[in-house]
C-alpha cells in the first residue's frame, strides 16, 4: 500500500517528535490538537526540534524548510480523511484512545490503517472500536522519536498480515528498525525495562544502596547511558506507575507490583524532571541539571588507605592478572601468588603484554611500563603475604576452596592487614567467618577485565569495621576506580540488577513471544543498551549467568528471580556461550 499522507494524533513531545520523522522522510503530515493554542505548541516544540537538527549538521536549511513545508496542524478529525494511516499519540488512557479511534474510523478511507503509539495498553481494546479491527496495530516508537531507532509493531489476534508487511514498509522508510511483538502488555522494551527499573527503586526503598552508586554501578558496568534512577526521573514517575500498574493487572506478578516509593514521589508531586524532582532534584522544572547536595554516598578520610603500601594477589587467572597490572601502575607493591612456576610465568607474562599494549596506544611510555613491571613479584608460596597490607583473593568461585585460602592467609597475613576477595556471588561473611579478624573481612568486587573497567562494588559484611570499609573503598579511588558501597547480600548491586533482566529476557523468548535477534535489538535501540541481554549472555558466559541467578533465588526465594528453564537446558547441553560456539546465538 502507498502511503503519502501521514496523520497524528496528539503534538506533544512523542506526537510532534513522530510528525518531524515522517516529514524529514518526505511524508505530507497533519497532526491534530484539541485547541489553536496546542497546536501552535506543537508547530513550535516541532520547529525548535528542527532547528536543533540543523544546529547539530544532521540537516541543512533546505532540508529544514521541506521539513516544516510538509507539516500542518487541526483542531478537527476531519482535516485527517485524506491520510493513508493515522497514528494516535495521545495521553495513556484507555477510554479517551478508544474515542478518539471510533471518531477517525468512519472519516478515514477503507485502505487507511489506524496505529497506537501506546507503550502498556491493550491495542485490541482500541481495535474492538472501529469497524476495521484488522488495519489497527501498535506502532511504538521511543522518546525522543527523531532520536531512536527502535519501532515496535504490535500485532493483535485480528491484525492482517498485509497490514503489518505495509506497517514495517513504512517504518522502514522513516529510517527505523522495526520488531514484531505481540499485544501484551509493555510489548518487549518495556516489559524488560521496568521490572529492571522497579527493583532498582527497591534497592534503594531498602537502604541497601545509595542512589549515586546504583546509578553508578550501571553505567560503569553495564555500560547504560544513564542509572536507572535517573531514567525514571527522566521518563516520569507518574508514566512509571501507570506503566508498571497496567502490567501488573495484566500479569498479576510481584515484579510489576509498583514499588511503594514511586506511590509516594508521585503523590507528593515528585514527578522526575519535568516537576523539578524526583529522585534527583534538579535546577528549575524540565532541567537535566542535578542540584548539588553535597552529598555523593561515602565519605572517607584522605588517609584511610595510607597506610597500605603493599598489595597481594590470590590468584592467577584474568582477574587476579588485571588487579595486579591495575595496582602496580598506581605505584604499589605488588605480590601474586599462583598454584605453580608456568603460571606465575604465564600470569607476569600476560601483565607484561597488556602493559605493553598500553605503551603502543600512547597509555604510558617504555619507562613507565618497565617501573610497573618491576613492582610486581610472581610467587607460588603464600608466605610471601606475610608483609603485605591486604591481600585480595581472585580465584574460582568455590567457597570451600577459598574457606580454606581465608583460614591460612589469617595465619600469614600481617596483624593490621585486610583480607578482600573479589567474589561476584558467594557470601563475604562466611569468608570472614573462616578468620580470627572479621572485622578486616570486606569484599572488593572488581569487573572483568578490571584494567579497563571503572567500577569496584566495596562489600561490606555485618562484621566488617568502618575502617576496613574506609581503606577498601580509599583504595580502590587510589587505583583510580569508581568504588559503590553495597552489604553483603546475593548479586550486590550490579548484578542483583543485571541477571534478573537477563532471566527475564529468557521468558520472554522461552514463550515464543519474540526472537532473540528482536529482543536484543529492542533493548539496544529502544533503551541505549550497549548489547542485548542475549548477545551479552553469550559473553558472559551461560554457565555463569546461571550460578549467579540461582545463588540470587537461593538467598531471595522469590519466583522472580526463579532460573528460566530455557537456561538451564542450555547449560546442561553444553551451549555456554562463545566459549562453546554456541549460546543463545551460534557462532
């Protein structure tokens, strides 16, 4: 089907930001408000939009004055009988779309197709209302629609065929990537990113983080262009609860239970950036700028680490080679000790080659390379700790494998020195436990390859000192990282958040509901993910991917955090990932 004219609903930030797209892509467009003076709104919201566009070099002035030449605004249903399809982008409430579908379906012509930009409602309800059931679907694009690639099409059990080829067609042709999903609820992004955002908010209802580092921990992490946090801000509490409120009525379970503190914002007017506050506050209403509050999570003395000069490391493998390297090239003295001589040679090799990688890109020179090398001593006796001041362990995670490290390194280790391991799952305290000094027991939880990444999760047990937290999290600034302070609970931050996301995601494909190609590509372009929850699986390896969500359902016992069978099928046939050659994708 040929489309040529191109009708919207609704101009305020989604509409207008969806009548820019079809007319920088060459469609006639007329958009329709409930009075003159939003209508001149939405031509002014669409010129500025346009004109930031030629600011930045993505258009020029002829393309700019085409743009604006193509687009038009109505207070009246009728002005849109000439339109080939008519996407509403009206507020989220079901009752006023319904109206406004059953005012459009006799004025349009038989061919025209009627679309909901709706991200939660049931787009079937809309249908039921017009005579035309079949030529009505979902099109959801995403804030900012100039911006975003991402289109979901949401077919319902009576959508045509033919009408969902000609729908993709057009999204196509507006410079988007379309996915197919069915008519549930939140569709795909949503339904994966809420539930996400919703435990973030219960992370911090609980006291368990601060704000700063939740936020922090994704970003630096998982590579998200913002922290959760800072998302619902940004899309508003109020969108939030309505969303999450309509997705729990559909499915009934606890993840999409709204968290009691977005009741409370939204009731006290707290809507995120658009009112000034939310769980930031900012500079004025509708500002991105954060008020300084002088308050950025954990204060520690400058000399809370002062007095550590020498650091060991358990371990040989990747991450045990990364902290070495990373605490060496901020001057410290640095002991490894591995299980044999060929991987204390292995391990100060593998040190050698990164360091040198880092001269080729300009990092650091010859001389600064050859001072850090020579910082670092590669031993295989654990007598060699008996001089240091901490003594990071970093191998494999198996409790009764470092039980049993922890009891000897609290016989070696100097009276004053920390014990720190970089576990990503199992409980600290039952490492200090193993121990005569609890209180000098903290987790120090480094990403792969922790060189690279900025993040270390400070973990602290209910036995561990405030100075034993301070010299950690001093520390690991020291080394030039980004430190986040969490207790001692399953996943800690980072992956108490990730790995639910993850699982979920596997549902989702487990039940058929869309593709694992879509799915990740709904979640990279629709949210900004770096990668999808599949491809990023697949890295990560599924083996580990299901140790750290049983351990999350061990210690929470809550069906959503349940391993989905489809994961557990995999790892038992031996498809880990890119390690084997084959995942969730084959490579």
């Amino acid at each position: 089907m040929a489309i040529e004219t191109v009708g919207v609903l609704g101009c305020g930030t989604m509409g207008s930001g969806i009548s820019e797209v079809c007319a920088r892509h060459g469609y006639r467009v007329i958009f329709r408000e409930i009075d003159d003076d939003q209508v001149a709104a939405g031509l002014a919201r669409i010129t500025q939009s346009v004109d930031r566009a030629v600011e930045r070099g993505k258009i020029d002035a002829a393309e700019r004055e085409a743009t604006l030449s193509r687009i038009s605004g109505t207070t009246t249903f009728a002005d849109l009988k000439e339109c080939d399809i008519v996407i509403e982008a009206i507020p989220e409430h079901l009752e006023l779309k319904q109206e406004a579908f059953q005012a459009l379906d006799p004025l349009l012509p038989e061919h025209a197709m009627i679309a909901t930009n709706t991200s939660s409602l049931p787009v079937i309800e809309m249908a039921v209302k017009t005579t035309r059931p079949s030529r009505v679907l979902g099109v959801h694009f995403f804030n900012p629609a100039p911006v975003m690639g991402l289109v979901e099409l949401v077919k319902t059990v009576v959508t045509d065929e033919a009408v969902l080829n000609d729908a993709r067609a057009f999204v196509e042709s507006v410079g988007k990537s379309p996915v197919i999903c069915q008519d549930r609820a939140g569709f795909i992004a949503n339904l994966l990113l809420f539930p996400y955002l919703n435990n973030a908010v219960r992370m911090l209802e609980s006291g368990f983080a601060s704000r700063e580092d939740i936020d922090a921990g994704m970003v630096m992490e998982c590579g998200h262009p913002m922290g959760p946090l800072a998302l619902l801000d940004l899309i508003g509490l109020d969108s939030t609860y309505e969303i999450l409120d309509a997705m729990y009525r559909q499915f009934r379970e606890t993840m999409y239970a709204p968290s009691p503190l977005i009741k409370q914002l939204v009731t006290a007017g707290f809507l995120g950036r658009k009112s000034g506050r939310g769980f930031y506050e900012y500079e004025e209403a509708g500002s991105s700028r954060v008020k300084e509050t002088g308050s950025h999570g954990r204060h520690v003395p400058d000399t809370a680490a002062s007095h550590i000069r020498k650091v060991g490391v358990l371990g040989s493998g990747t991450m045990a080679n990364g902290i070495a390297e990373v605490a060496a090239k901020s001057g410290y003295s640095v002991v490894l000790r591995a299980r044999s001589k060929q991987r204390v040679s292995e391990s100060l090799a593998a040190i050698e080659k990164s360091l040198a990688k880092a001269v080729q890109r300009g990092k650091m020179t010859e001389d600064q390379m050859k001072a850090t090398t020579a910082l670092v001593d590669g031993t295989t006796e654990l007598d060699a700790f008996s001089d240091c001041d901490i003594v990071i362990e970093a191998i494999a995670e198996e409790l009764e494998i470092k039980l049993d490290y922890f009891r000897q390194l609290d016989t070696i280790a100097p009276g004053h020195a920390i014990l720190a391991s970089t576990t990503s799952s199992l409980p600290v305290i039952s490492l200090a436990a193993a121990t005569e000094r609890p209180e000098q027991v903290a987790g120090m939880h480094f990403f792969n390859p922790a060189p690279v990444m900025k993040l270390v999760e400070v973990v602290k047990t209910v036995r561990t000192s405030e100075e034993t937290a301070d010299a950690v999290f001093a520390l690991a600034g020291k080394l030039g990282k980004h430190p986040v302070v969490c207790p001692d609970r399953a996943g800690f931050i980072v992956n108490a958040l990730l790995f639910p996301y993850i699982n979920d995601s596997t549902r989702m494909l487990e039940s058929g509901y869309a593709t694992a190609e879509d799915i990740d590509t709904a979640m990279k372009l629709g949210c900004g993910h770096p990668m999808g929850p599949f491809a990023l699986a697949d890295i990560v390896g599924l083996d580990v991917t299901l140790q750290i969500i049983q351990t999350l359902y061990q210690e929470f016992r809550d069906p959503y955090y349940a391993p989905a069978p489809m994961l557990e099928h995999l790892v038992t046939a031996g498809f880990l990932g890119r390690k084997t050659k084959r995942g969730f994708y084959t490579y």
